[in-house]
C-alpha cells in the first residue's frame, strides 16, 4: 500500500547536514578529524552549562516545565525583555517552524533569502507555502528587492543577521527603513543565530513595540556551545507569543536544555572567550588565505566565505583525505566557495597547511 502525502510534502528536499566526524573517520579512515563545517562552538560549552545539565539529569523521570518558567524569567531579565514576549524552541529551528504552522496558509507566498538557511523553505514548504527566492546582491541580503517582493499573498518574510552562509551583516538602520516598507500584517522573521559574533551587535527585539511584526530569533547553539542540546527562543509581540504558544508541543524543551541554557547565560566569561577566539582567528585565516591568493570575505559570524577560484566541491572532497571537514557552497549555487568555521588554533592552521598542499600551493 502506498500512501501519497500532499504535493506540497512530495516536494520537499531533505535537509543535507554538516558530515559528522564519526562518518569521515569510517569512512576516509583518518583519525582525529577536523570538523569545520556546521558553525558550531569549537571550544565547547561553558562548564556551568554542562554542570547544570548534569544535575538535570537527576530529574529527568518528571516532564520539564512547559512554561520554561526559570529560563524565560533568565532571558527577560539578562536582556530585559517582557517574559510574555518570549518563546522557547527545541533549537531555533523549531520558531522557525512555529511561526509557519501558525501563520502560513496553503498558497500564501514567504519569502526567502536565496542561497539561505535551508529550514526557512522546508518548514514553509511544509505548510504548502509558495516559496519566492530572492537572490543575494553579491554577498549581501537583498532587503530592498525582498521589500518589492511583498504582496497581499505574503505571510511570512526571513532574513538572517548576520547572514548564513556569507557572513554579511544588516545595520539596525537598514533594518528599520525595511520594516517601514513592509505592511504589519507581514511577519518578519529575523533569524540573529550568529548575532553574538557581530561587531555591531544589536537586539532587533528593541523595534517590536515599533514594529509589532518583527520577530527575533535567536539560538544556544552557535556562540553558547549548545547545538547538541537543541535550545533556541524567539522575542516578538506577547500576541504573536501567544499564537505560537498554542501550536507548540507543551513539552518542546527538554529539561536539561531549559537548565544547560540557564546556567549558560551566567557564563558571560565563557561568552567572552569564544567571541575572542572568533575575533583572533578571523584575522589569522583572513591574513593566511590573502597570502595564498584565496578571497575570505568580511564576515559577522563565526565563519568565513572563501573564494577559491577554483570547484569548491574537488577541494572539499581533498581536504576530507586530510581529515578537514568544511563545506563546498555549490549545492548552494556558488561553486567556487567554500564556507568555513572558525576553529581552535590548531584547527585553523591544519586547515591553511591542508588547503596549501590540495591546492598545489
Ligand atoms: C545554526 C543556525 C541556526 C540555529 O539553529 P538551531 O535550531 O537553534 O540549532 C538558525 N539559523 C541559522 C541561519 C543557522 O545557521
């Protein structure tokens, strides 16, 4: 018996994840691999995190708090936000398909980013969304084109701050003079993953009283070390919140994530020391690439675009022969580019001395 789903399902693509380490090292049978692919926290988590995590464990027989009482009451306070406008999600991910499960009609158009972060399209899609792709200018989003794209069809706009995979940056000036182009029944998604990492940080949570639309997401698992335990929270209207409090699962945030994020919060010493070694290594792989006649473009996050000038995809696969997982941009439409997290140290250098010797440098 075969089961059609709606076309709209039949049509999604599946989300292709960074390699993981454990699958290079069988498969390529190197040792020590290097994985410089998904953006996340090559130092770690802070070890309060893990601590408290731990203790969580202690109390896992009983179901975690659905209204994520202690790590709203944290993010209110730290940010001084208004605890109802704050939502939590299993990852930002899960904002990001909250917010179409509740605001996206069959056929209603959203608009996307195009290359961007592959979740906006599969959850849109999942809602039998038309998607509209709006192309990078160079590196940058198209803010005024996607601006232009809006139509009485549209539900739901993304934009990522800083910008994955080009690490291009919004000012809080450009932000504003595009939400006055939008109508307020648009929601506005800004996805701030890698806002941690940005020299002209901003909270994009201080426009909603301004712009009741404009949803902010933001994530534990890029600068606080805390992918594997899927912890993200949206900032938006406390009616907004409200909506999306009702399609989320009660228990959508497990109770380690809830007391790990918690805690990570406290850590603002280990926040530092990752925002150092970004900043560091940054000029480091940006001096050594220049040297050997590579691009790196500016970046805002915690990762470098790289034009090689040459298939992304042949090098990507070379550098995994040494052991350097990074990621080949063709699939997103640049051939040429690879994009690369920003490591430890040594990490850094193996890639620089690998990328020399595949390159015939
Ligand atoms: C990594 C990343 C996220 C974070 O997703 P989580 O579900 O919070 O792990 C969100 N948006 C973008 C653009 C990212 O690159």
């Amino acid at each position: 018996m075969k089961i059609d789903p709606p076309d709209y399902i039949k049509k999604l693509k599946p989300y292709v994840a960074g390699k993981p380490i454990e699958e290079l090292e069988r498969e390529y049978g190197v040792k020590n691999a290097v994985k410089l692919a998904s953006n996340e926290n090559p130092i770690g988590a802070s070890p309060l995190a893990i601590k408290a995590c731990q203790k969580s464990l202690l109390k896992i027989n009983r179901y975690p708090d659905s209204s994520g009482h202690d790590l709203i009451n944290k993010i209110s306070l730290k940010f001084n936000i208004d605890k109802r406008s704050i939502v939590l999600g299993n990852g930002s991910d899960d904002i990001i398909a909250l917010l179409c499960k509740a605001y996206v009609r069959p056929d209603d158009r959203v608009i996307i980013p195009d290359p961007g972060f592959l979740m906006y399209e599969i959850s849109s899609m999942s809602e039998g969304a038309d998607i509209v792709k709006v192309p990078l200018d160079k590196i940058d989003i198209d803010i005024d084109a996607m601006a232009k794209a809006a139509d009485d069809k549209t539900s739901l706009i993304f934009i990522t701050n800083p910008n994955n995979p080009t690490g291009s940056f919004i000012s809080k000036k450009r932000l504003k003079e595009f939400m006055d182009k939008i109508s307020k029944k648009v929601i506005v998604a800004v996805d701030e993953a890698y806002m941690e990492f940005a020299n002209d940080y901003f909270c994009s949570w201080e426009l909603i009283d301004q712009y009741p639309n404009l949803v902010t997401m933001r994530t534990f698992s890029k600068a606080y070390g805390l992918a594997g335990l899927r912890i993200g929270y949206g900032v938006m209207n406390p009616d907004v919140a409200e909506i999306l409090n009702r399609v989320r699962q009660p228990f959508n945030t497990s109770l380690p994530a809830q007391d790990g994020a918690c805690a990570a919060l406290d850590d603002d010493e280990f926040l530092v020391k990752v925002q150092s070694l970004v900043i560091k290594e940054k000029e480091y792989l940006k001096n050594s690439l220049d040297e050997l006649g590579f691009k790196a473009f500016d970046t805002s996050a915690n990762f470098i675009l790289i034009d090689l000038k040459r298939s992304a995809d042949e090098i990507f696969e070379k550098l995994l022969y040494k052991g350097v997982i990074t990621r080949s941009m063709s699939s997103y439409g640049f051939p040429n580019y690879l994009r690369l997290s920003i490591g430890l140290v040594d990490e850094n250098r193996l890639f620089i001395k690998s990328l020399k010797g595949v390159a015939g440098l």
